[in-house]
C-alpha cells in the first residue's frame, strides 16, 4: 500500500567542508568526498580520475574486484559510469549493485571478497548534492593511510593499463535479495511481526525496494510511503530529516508505529502509534536495556558530544559506560573497536550493533527495537521508558567566510558565559559541520526556556562574527 508524496518545498544548496581529522585532506571529508554536482570536486572528470587513483592504489595491493552502488539521485547514474571507467582504466573490475543502502554495500563488499567498496551517495542532503564514500574489503571505512594514498596518487598523471589488462564490469542481480535475507537474519527465529502495522518511509532513497520487504517478509502489514523516486525527489520533506510526513501517515492509518529511513539507508527514526519522534538516542536506548534484560549486554556504550544529557544520565543509572567522541560514525566505530564495546549511535539515528554489521545501518537497527518490542510484548511507546531528556536546542549558522576559527575570542567568551549559567546542569556545544557550510550551536539543560534563550544569544554572537542563522 502506498500513500501520497507530500508538497514540494523549496531547500538551498549546501557545500562541502574540509576533513575534520588530524591529518590534513585536501578531498576526504568525515565520510568520503561530498558537494554540490558540477561544482569540484563532484565533476564527472574528477571522479573518473578518482575512479582511477582508486584502482592504481588497490592494484598495489593485489588484484581483486570492487564493488559500486549508489542511491537514487539523478547524478548517480554519470558518477557510476565514470568510477567504472576509471577503475576499468587502472586494470580493476567492477561489480556493479545499482541503487542499494550503504550498509548493504559494506555487507556485500564483505561478502562477494571484494577488495572494496565504493558508494555514490550523499546521504540525507538534496539530489543536487552527490559524494564518493569507501569501504574495505572488511566493510569498515577505509584506512587512512589509504584515504592519503588515495589523495597522492590523484596528483599523478592519469595513465591506461595495456588493453588486454583492462578492468571489466558485470552487474550483480540479485544484490536487494541477499541483504534482505541478511537484514533478516539478524533477529532471531521466533521475531515473527504479525498483527503489526508499519508504516516505512523510504525517503525515495536507496531502500526503497529493500526495506518495505524486510518487514513485509517478517509478517508485518507494511503501509510504503517513500518509494518512488525519480532521481530528485530524494530526502525531499521525508525520510529520516523530515519525519513529518511519516507522523501524519501513522496517525491517519492508525499504524502501529512508523519507520523513516534516510536518502542512503543507514540513519533511522522511528514514530510510536501516539506521533511521538523516537531519535536516534531513544532508540539506542531501547536495544540496550532490552540486551540488558536478556543478559546479553557487555561493556560500554559509545556516543557522540551531540547526544542528550538525558542519555548518559540514563545510562549512568543503568551502571554503562558512555564515551563521547566528535559526530561521525566513523569515530564511533574507531572507539568501539578500540574498546570492544558493541553498541554506538547517534542522535540522527545513525546507530552501529557491532555485533551484527560493520557500519550504521537503519533497518537493523529498526529490527532491534521490533525485537525488544516482540519480547516484552510491548508497544514501541511503552518500551521506551526510564529515558528521560533534557530540553536541548539546536541551531544552525550558516557561514560566509572561507576560513574561520572557533577560536575566536568573542565566541569563546559567549560559550563560557553561557556555561556559567547553566552550571552543572546543561551543556553548550559549537562545532563545525562535516558536511555542510554550517556552523552547529547546541544548548541543553533542565530549563527549556533557558536553554533556548542562551542558544539564541550564542546565534546572535556566531551571526555577528560568520554568517547568518539556518533554523533546523
């Protein structure tokens, strides 16, 4: 069953930001290369030179295959044609999966032993947006030493491998079919969803073909709602960033509960029966204490410095370790294997089980919650409780100025004068955004009007010094 789009809404444009880590990137930003399509880096003649630095790269470390998937925006169909080529130029061949999830392409790279992954994708931005993000043959991101490896070798001039040696292409048919079966397995035998009604929205992404069947094969009754893209109708007032759309449909079928997915799959929200928003920390929750209840929980969690204080208090309560690291499931999967730990996410609803899969990866995570519900006999309201958060706002600054410093002496003043006044009861965060020309204000304390009050100001000061306020 499917329900009507929603209006068109008009969105700006955002452009890409430089890599946040250590070690300088001259393309590499958190999660891969991302920008605006026909604005370099994202140009048909660079990605084909990526294609090939890629391939001159991986041939040194032996022969092999790479696989190539994409969401469904309008540019994935030039930036698939040109990877091919270039990797077909350096003497590799490729795989190609068409529209998937990014975390069915880690999976696949893992299982088809190929020698990595390659994902056209820019997640939840526009259609007019693309990015180039890697896996390895593991399915984990790629090593930095080879992101850097990567980035030396696209300095070269581009060469073709003799005729007889170059890459070839064969497309993989039936890619949707083995990761549905995988989502699937990650449940155990007796998760069975009949009685359920979901409501799955797919955001016109790379899902939309695989996620309404993993439930539908579980035994749910699925109602779909973004399932039919046409190249830029993608993320576009649906999904995981705009879960209105998914609220209204689940009130007005009196669904159960509600599902949105993002453009490439790997982030989620959900929606109880009663409308409410259930984000990325809600959810992490409910899979913990319900591993917790079945004995099966061990170590510690990991989080970002975006996550609600009211999640780390509740974990605190519950005796769990919680480590924060900067936003990126990048440094949330580095901390968990360094630690060993299991469980890690998001606020965006970017969450990692370890246990099951390499990456973020939203109908897993989805399956998680179900199963918590299934096992408790509960609703998806009544499974999430002893979480109780704190009002937190967040702003976003748009930035106008090429090179900028938070740093900056005013602002630094602004944040701790706005720490004094929530004391040990909030926190304040400013960070720059990994993907967009933002810069993210976050405050957070017992007192919503204060809280909003102090973000406001902080606004006022970052607009004064940088650009001008993007509400989210």
């Amino acid at each position: 069953m499917k329900a009507p789009c929603p209006p068109i809404v008009p969105v700006q444009a955002p452009v890409n930001m430089t890599h946040p880590s250590h070690t300088p990137r001259r393309y590499f930003g958190t999660d891969g290369i991302r920008g605006r399509v026909g604005v370099w880096p994202i140009t048909p003649e660079f990605v084909l030179k990526l294609g090939w630095a890629v391939g001159k790269v991986l041939a040194r470390q032996g022969t092999g295959k790479v696989l190539i998937g994409k969401d469904t925006r309008i540019s994935g169909y030039m930036f698939e044609s040109v990877l091919e080529s270039g990797l077909s130029a350096a003497g590799i061949d490729t795989h190609l999966l068409g529209p998937m999830p990014t975390p069915a392409i880690a999976y696949l790279t893992r299982t088809l032993r190929a020698q990595a992954g390659i994902v056209i994708s820019a997640s939840h931005n526009p259609y007019y947006d693309n990015g180039i993000k890697f896996f390895s043959s593991q399915g984990t991101k790629l090593p930095d030493p080879i992101e850097l490896a990567i980035e030396e070798q696209l300095e070269q001039p581009m060469t073709t491998v003799d005729s007889a040696a170059l890459g070839k292409a064969i497309r993989v048919v039936d890619a949707p079919g083995r990761y549905i079966e995988f989502c699937k397995s990650t449940v155990s035998s007796d998760i069975i969803l009949n009685g359920l009604k979901i409501v799955v929205d797919c955001a016109h992404g790379a899902a939309y073909h695989v996620a309404p069947n993993v439930f539908r094969e579980l035994g749910a009754e699925v109602i779909e709602i973004g399932v039919e893209p046409n190249g830029l109708n993608i993320n576009l007032n649906c999904g995981a960033t705009h879960p209105e759309w998914l609220r209204q449909q689940v009130l007005e079928h009196k669904a159960d509960l509600g599902i949105a997915l993002d453009g490439d799959g790997d982030r989620v929200v959900m929606i109880d029966h009663r409308g409410n928003i259930l984000d990325g920390d809600d959810l992490l929750y409910i899979i913990i204490r319900h591993k917790l209840m079945l004995g099966t929980f061990k170590g510690g969690v990991v989080g970002t410095v975006m996550a609600n204080f009211g999640f780390e208090q509740a974990l605190k309560q519950l005796g769990i370790e919680f480590v924060r690291v900067p936003v990126g499931d990048r440094y949330i999967i580095s901390e968990l294997n360094k630690r060993h730990w299991s469980l890690g996410g998001e606020p965006s609803g970017h969450i990692v089980c370890r246990e099951m899969t390499t990456t973020g990866d939203g109908i897993i995570t989805a399956l998680q919650v179900l199963a918590a519900m299934r096992h408790e006999a509960k609703s998806l309201a009544e499974v999430q409780t002893g979480l109780t958060r704190y009002p937190q706002v967040l702003l976003n600054v748009r930035v106008n100025k090429q090179d900028y410093s938070l740093d900056n002496p005013r602002i630094q003043q602004a944040v701790q004068d706005a720490e004094y006044t929530l004391g040990q009861q909030g926190r304040v965060l400013l960070r720059r955004s990994g993907t967009e020309p933002l810069i993210r204000v976050m405050v957070e304390g017992e007192d919503e009007q204060r809280v909003r009050m102090l973000a406001e100001q902080l606004v006022g000061v970052v607009k004064e010094e940088f650009g001008e306020e993007d509400k989210v």
